[in-house]
C-alpha cells in the first residue's frame, strides 16, 4: 500500500492494518540519532565463529540500538523480526520468521505457507521444515529477533530451538531479550553462543561526553563521570540525563538524585518539560503496542496526532519509528512502562475508554483480532468479545494458530464460554478435531443442556449447530447420528456457510446404515456445496468417501481423479496433520499400491501413519476408516504386525463407540482376514503409538526426559519408557540418530 495512512477518512475503505503492522514487524528500525556506536560489540559478536548471538539485558540497556546498528552495517542478508505479545504462537512464530527469510532469501515464496495451514503441526513439521530451509542457504544471513522475552510460551521456544539448529556456519541468529534465552545455556555449554549482557553494553564515561555533546550540553570530563556513575552506565539513564539538562538549559552537574538507577526521578523530569496536552498524549498512547497517526487520532480524540507524532520523533529518542515511511511507531519500552504508571497514577479513570477507542479504530480497520486484545484487558465488554471469539476462531485455528485459540477461549474464562453457547459449540468442534477427547466430550455435555436464542449466530443456528457436533460425534449410534444431521440440514438454507458440513455428516451416517448410494449422493453435493464455500475439510472427506467408495467397486480410475482433487486441497490448504486430511492420505496410499507405485504408497503410508493421532473417538466413524485403510494397505505390503496393530487401535476405538453400523461388520471381516493370513509374519517392529509420535518431536529439542514430561504432562519416567520404545521401533540407540532416522522416513518434517 503506497497511500499514507494520514491521508485515510473513516469513510473510506478499511485500512490494511495487518499488513501494515506485519511491515513494520520486518523492517530493521533506524537507529535513534545521536546513539553511541556498538561497532566494537557488533564485530566481536560477527567474528566470535558462533551461530547464535545472545543479547540480555533490562530495559534501557541499547540492545535494540545494537541490533539495528548491527543490521544496516552487515554484509550478510539481515532477515528481522520485531515481537510482541500477540505473537506468543508457535504457528505464528514460524511464520514471522519464515517471512522474515522469504524477504531476503529469493525463491522462498512459498515457504510461508508452508509454516501455516489447516491443523499445522509446529513442532514435528513446520519448524523442521523451516531449520532444513535455512540449513541449505545458499548465502550467508543473520535472522534477528527483537524483544524475544515477549515469548512467553515454552512451545514458542521449543520451535525456535528447532528452527535455531538449522542456522549454518557462516550465518548467524541474533536476539534481543530482558530476560534469560532459554536456548543460551545449552549452546553456552557447546561453546556456540557469543553473550552479551548488561555489564557489556553499559557505557562508559566517553560515551556519556558524547550523549551529552550530542544533545548540545556543555559538560565537563567530571561532570559526564558523575553521571556515568550514578547510573551505573545505563544508557537510558545518561540519555534521559542529557534531554534533563538540554529541556532546562543547563549542564550534566543539574542531574542529580537519590534512586541507584535515577529511573524515577529522570523519568518525572523529562514529562514534566512538556505541555501538558503532550503529557496527556504521551500518558493515553501508552496503551498502544503500536501507534499510527490515525489511532492516536481515535485515541485522544484530535485530529492533530500526525504533527505531534513528527515533533516527538525530532525531540524525543523514546519513540522508536517501525518502518521506513515513518507511519507506524512505538515507544521504547522503559518509557512506555512509565508511561502507563504515569496513566495509572494520573488517569485511572480513563483507562478502559481508551482500550475501547483502540479495539473501535482496530476493529473499523480490518484487524477484529488486535481489537480483541484491547478488550480483553477490560473486564467490560465481555459479551463483545465472546462475540469477537466466536467469529475468530475457526479462521484463526484452521490458520494454524491454535495457541492463541487457547489462549482467547482461557482469558475469557469457562463461565463466559458456557453463557454462549454457540462458543461452546465453537470450543467443542476445535476440540474434536485436534483430539481433545476429555475436552470435547466436556463441551457436549454441556451443550446437551445448553438452550439459545435461535436466531442464526457466525452463519448458522445453534441448534444446528449443536445438532451437527452431536452428529459428528457419534455417541448414540448411527440411527441417533441420522437423524441430528437430517434436522441440522433441514435448518441449513442453501446459502449457508454450514449446510455442507450437513450434508457430509448425513453421508457418513447413511454410510453407517448401509444405504451407500444415498450417502454418495450426499457426499457428492457436500463436495460441490464445500467447493463453493471454500470448505477444505468437507471437499476432502467427501471425495476421500467417494474415491473409496468408487475403488471397493472397481472403479479405480474415477477414484483417482476424486484422489488427485483431495490431495491438491491439501496440499494447497497446508491441511498435513489434520485429522481431516488422513482419510484421502490413507486412501491414496492403498490406490498407489494397486498401481504398483510403492514407493509413493511407502510415502503415503508415513503421512497417514503420523497423523492418525488426531483422529480419535470423538468422531470415530473417521478414526475406524482412517486405520482400516491403514491396516489394508500394511496388509498388502506384507506388514501383517503393523496391520494387527491398527486393529488393536480400532478396538480401542470401538470400546467408547460400539454402536458404528456398517463399519462394524468391515472390522469383523478385517479380523477374519488377519487371522487368517501368515503372510509376512514374524513381521517386522510395530508403528509407534499415538503417545510415541506426540513425544517424538520433542527429541528434535535439547530439553531433558523431565521436561519433556512437562510439556506432555506426564511423568519423567513415561517419557523415558517411550523414548526406549522408539529407539526400538526405529532401530537406533540415541536421541540424535533416532531424529535423523525419524526425518529420513518421513515422520518428522515436512
């Protein structure tokens, strides 16, 4: 967008405040005028021979100043990110820092997509894919990333660590955090981490001459030591000093105070310089990550915020501009936690207003998300944002962004979901296709004694939409399941966003009763109907039902036309891993081996094999076909062990959801033909299990047994009996070479 955003009105179309935002986010930020040169730390940081470059400090300590003075001198390609709260999401991590790459790495184009999609899997495929992308650079970078500590998610760190052990000798990550980088040890430990901490970026007395030469005080060798040693070399502090002394005319001897660090007091005088309406602007802004001229104008309510931004940008080294057009600013992180002080201390009152008037001028933009964040930190406005929620979530979740789902569904608390019950059906299916089994079935049970108003919410009714999660669900049979889909598609006019969902889940249960001409009808207009809706997951079942169908028929070569639609869904929607997408990988694997194509069916095999995790009880006509298919093709294969184990797993499966109709029969007559058959015996290490392929992953990471324990809310000694079992199955007797066998068979990465 070339437009500058000034020159918007409200009446004219929404701003792309996203991409906007997402610019700044990438662009190197200058470095404020007048900043002491880190030249000498830059350079014993690019020559120390180490991948990985720690920058720890507190606020006020230059290491952003580093980073961006680091940046516009290197020779390398600099790829960056600036963080903040909202990008706590390890999905949305990878892809900031996969578009943070594509911008200075030519033919990555789609490598961004390929961190997003439908149920991604950040850890066992995104990140992996990611470090393997960087491992191959073709020339040398530097990925940069400020204000790390703003993740505060251990699965963020968890990726970073993957994506971090694919920067090549030669390149180089760097990071900016107040806070330890829980990588660091580690690397420390193997000597390929260069450190730098508070003791080496505090100034000396040189540099405070030149800050206050700079800012055009007269102050004396001794005076600029005084100061050095009051603040203890907190660059912050002597460039707070200088502004002081500069505002009140004086020399570097006016500064003075009794604090170790002077914060408060040089904080207190540098407001108390400015007019009053600047102090108010300063004091409201601060609620902002972000500020642009046209939010701030919806802030505080004047149109004269463009100006005032230009003035302070000039006077003041605390606002920090974020991209080159000097659109989008924010300020530096000490002095915004002033700031806000200064509003709690001064303005209380005002507080929730402004975080209204943000999500109002973030909301009219375009961005319903970042408007959300400033009304979750109100405790007003609740049914707006379980409003917001609902109408979010799935975009957000089929994004891959499942943590921050989680993270929405957690700030508003239990109560507020169950008050609105379309959320709790929003809630449920999440948790259903992910797995969540103790989750989803909470959810419906909920839901069961759960009334609402009927009018339609996020494109359809919530009876029909309860109807169609209990249908999916499946718990009373394929008699109870008939007939919630047939009330739910009665309930879905034409034009409905969900009256292909409907018609799918009508398909499997006339599937279930044995009425398969029926059900191909369905499936065949839920296809068409998911086509125009741009439904991905309904389109993929319902012409992985169909390719199936067609195949037990004979009619191989229709199937594979269905096949090859589904697939490039998939692959098109980055839906690997989702419990959507296993069926037609499953399919497709059994319609490679009767062309002949094994080593296209051995790939398929894998993808299924990895992913069938996620498909659980909760939708169980899905999990049994998913592993029938599995153990059909191992069967063909000869691999009658594997085969026998998937059986053991539709057991399972059968034990919650007995009552499975048609399919019952197909696993009875699946048992008789593995009973019967010696082929392949005594046959080869079983797969690993859905708790083995969830822990694998996390061999990737340095983190101990323990702590992958925590992660996996199990104990350190599960964690150790399954790595035991994996090393078995992938016939390998350490942590590394079970990653490299993992990867190389295809069960880790992309």
């Amino acid at each position: 967008m070339t437009e500058d955003l000034r020159h918007r009105t409200p009446a004219e179309p929404a701003v792309e405040v996203d991409r906007l935002l997402l610019d700044a986010k990438l662009s190197v930020p200058q470095p404020r005028r007048g900043s002491v040169s880190r030249a000498g730390l830059i350079e014993a940081a690019k020559s120390s021979g180490c991948r990985v470059v720690g920058i720890t400090a507190p606020a006020g300590y230059g290491k952003s100043t580093l980073l961006s003075q680091w940046a516009l001198a290197e020779d390398r390609r600099v790829a960056w990110v600036s963080l903040s709260g909202v990008d706590d999401d390890p999905a949305g991590l990878l892809m900031l820092l996969a578009s943070a790459y594509a911008r200075v790495s030519p033919g990555n184009d789609d490598l961004v997509a390929d961190m997003g999609g439908l149920g991604v899997s950040a850890l066992g495929r995104a990140a992996p894919h990611l470090a393997a992308v960087l491992s191959n650079s073709q020339a040398p970078f530097v990925l940069m990333l400020d204000d790390l500590h703003e993740l505060r998610s251990p699965a963020c760190h968890d990726v970073l660590g993957v994506v971090m052990s694919g920067i090549p000798r030669g390149s180089q990550f760097a990071a900016a955090s107040r806070s330890e980088q829980p990588h660091i040890p580690r690397l420390r430990a193997d000597g390929d981490a260069w450190e730098l901490g508070a003791s080496d970026l505090a100034l000396d007395v040189e540099a405070a001459e030149q800050i206050f030469a700079q800012a055009r005080v007269s102050a004396t060798h001794e005076e600029a030591a005084a100061a050095t040693e009051r603040t203890e070399g907190w660059p912050a502090g002597l460039y707070l000093a200088a502004m002081i002394a500069q505002a009140s005319h004086g020399h570097g001897s006016t500064v003075s105070g009794d604090d170790r660090f002077v914060a408060d007091y040089l904080y207190r005088e540098s407001l108390s310089q400015l007019p009053e309406s600047t102090q108010r602007f300063l004091r409201r802004t601060s609620v902002l990550d972000q500020l642009c001229a046209p939010l701030c104008d919806a802030l505080v309510e004047d149109a004269g915020s463009q100006d005032r931004l230009r003035q302070l940008e000039a006077s003041n080294s605390f606002l920090i501009p974020l991209d080159r057009r000097r659109e989008w600013y924010r300020y530096h992180a000490l002095f915004r936690e002033f700031l806000l002080g200064e509003l709690h201390r001064v303005e209380p009152e005002v507080i929730i207003q402004l975080q209204l008037r943000a999500a109002d001028w973030y909301e009219a933009n375009g961005s319903p998300a970042l408007a959300l964040e400033h009304l979750l930190n109100t405790l007003t406005q609740r049914d707006r944002c379980v409003q917001l929620v609902t109408q979010l979530a799935i975009p957000t979740y089929k994004a891959g962004h499942m943590s921050t789902v989680r993270r929405w569904l957690s700030a508003l608390g239990d109560p507020a979901i169950e008050n609105f019950p379309p959320l709790a059906v929003i809630a449920g299916w999440s948790a259903a296709l992910t797995g969540q089994t103790a989750e989803a079935q909470r959810w419906a049970a909920l839901l069961d004694a759960a009334s609402f108003d009927p009018a339609p919410v996020v494109g359809t009714s919530f009876d029909s939409a309860r109807r169609m999660l209990r249908a999916a669900m499946c718990s009373a049979g394929p008699e109870q399941m008939m007939s919630e889909a047939s009330i739910a598609l009665a309930q879905e006019p034409p034009w409905s966003p969900w009256r292909d969902t409907a018609l799918y889940l009508n398909a499997e249960a006339h599937l279930l009763t044995g009425n398969v001409d029926q059900a191909c009808a369905l499936f065949a207009e839920s296809s068409s109907v998911a086509a125009t809706n741009s439904n991905a997951d309904c389109l993929v079942l319902s012409e992985s039902e169909l390719a199936l169908v067609a195949m037990d028929r004979g009619r191989w070569e229709e199937a594979a036309g269905r096949l090859e639609r589904a697939l490039a869904v998939v692959d098109e929607h980055r839906m690997h891993d989702y419990a959507t997408s296993v069926l037609v990988v499953a399919v497709a694997a059994r319609h490679a081996v009767h062309r002949g194509d094994l080593e296209q069916a051995d790939r398929l095999i894998v993808r299924a094999m990895r992913a069938r995790p996620s498909c659980t009880f909760v939708m169980p006509f899905l999990a049994v076909g998913v592993r029938m298919q599995l153990a059909k093709v191992h069967l063909a294969r000869g691999d009658v062990s594997t085969a026998r184990h998937l059986l053991r797993e539709i057991d399972d499966i059968l034990l919650h959801r007995p009552d499975l109709g048609a399919l019952v029969d197909q696993v009875s007559a699946l048992r008789a033909l593995l009973t019967a058959s010696t082929q392949g015996e005594p046959g080869g290490a079983p797969p690993l299990t859905a708790a083995e392929l969830r822990l694998l992953p996390y061999l990737q990471t340095h983190l101990t047994l323990a702590e992958i324990g925590d992660r996996l809310f199990v104990s350190r000694n599960t964690v150790g009996s399954e790595v035991t079992s994996i090393y078995r199955k992938l016939g390998v007797s350490s942590r590394a070479d079970a990653v490299r066998q993992a990867t190389a068979v295809g069960l880790l990465g992309r």
